[in-house]
C-alpha cells in the first residue's frame, strides 16, 4: 500500500520487465540482486505516488512507469 500527495491509501501492483547485461558480476558480486531491484522499484514507486495526489495519477496513469524508471 503507498500513500498518495492527499493522503490516500492506494494498492498499485507494477509489472517490471528487466534484462541482465552481466551475469558474473550478479553472480559475483551482488547478494540477492533480486531483493535488491524489487526494493529499488518499490522505493522509486512509493516517491513518485507520494508526490502526485490521486487525481494527478489517474490522469497521467499512463507515464508513471516513465516517470518512476527516469
């Protein structure tokens, strides 16, 4: 649940395609890269809704994955 600019509650769910440019360094280097990117989106999803209030979101609810991946 993230928390809109007004105060509303909102369950988001966000499909999040990705592409593994080095693999031994995942392997290698990084613990629970998995963990870690869906952290990251959530973190960047949760700044971009808390920033808009419900209304600026439905209106431009087709630019929030540009919005929150730029």
């Amino acid at each position: 649940d993230i928390l809109s600019k007004d105060k509303v509650v909102l369950r988001i769910n966000m499909i999040c395609r990705y592409r593994i440019i080095d693999g031994i360094r995942i392997a290698t280097e990084i613990e629970n890269y998995e963990q870690q990117l869906y952290t990251m989106i959530q973190l960047a999803l949760r700044e971009h809704i808390g920033r808009h209030t419900v209304d600026e979101l439905l209106a431009h609810k087709e630019d929030i994955g540009d919005d929150v991946f730029t």
